[in-house]
C-alpha cells in the first residue's frame, strides 16, 4: 500500500486547516492529517519550514513543493482542479 502524496500539517483548532481538509474530501485526494500539537517532530519540520513559524496549514505535497495556509484557490490551482 502507497503512503499518500499529500501530508497535511495542521491543528484541530485551526478552521483553515478544516476548510483545506473539506477540499481533499470533496475531491475524494488521498491525504495524511498530522496533528503538530501531538507530534512533536512535525511540529519541528513545520517551525524549520516556516522559519520558526508554527504556520498551519502547511501541506507538502509528493514533489516536494508546499503551500503554506493556501487559500481554497491555490490549493485548487495546485491540485489542478475546479
């Protein structure tokens, strides 16, 4: 079984990190949520990505680009769809 494309490092209290969810599960895309409040080694990856930022949603995608709290347009553009 293949590990997803797509990570999602987020929070539960964050809306946009659910907006963002919402979207992968509209367009049924295959997603890893991780939580940075209960993994302490994302959260590290997340601060050393965003120059010390705790900035989520911050999603990583397979070819090793990432959108950092991306509006629902450019995660749709990045993702190519509607």
């Amino acid at each position: 079984m293949n590990q997803p494309q797509i990570i999602v490092y987020a929070t539960n209290w964050c809306p946009d990190c659910w907006r963002a969810k919402k979207i992968l599960d509209e367009h049924k895309i295959d997603y890893s949520w991780v939580d940075i409040e209960q993994d302490l080694e994302a959260r590290a990856y997340i601060e050393r990505v965003n120059n010390g930022m705790r900035s989520v949603p911050t999603i990583v995608f397979g070819d090793g680009s990432f959108l950092v709290e991306p509006s629902n347009a450019e995660l749709a553009a990045k993702l190519e769809i509607d």
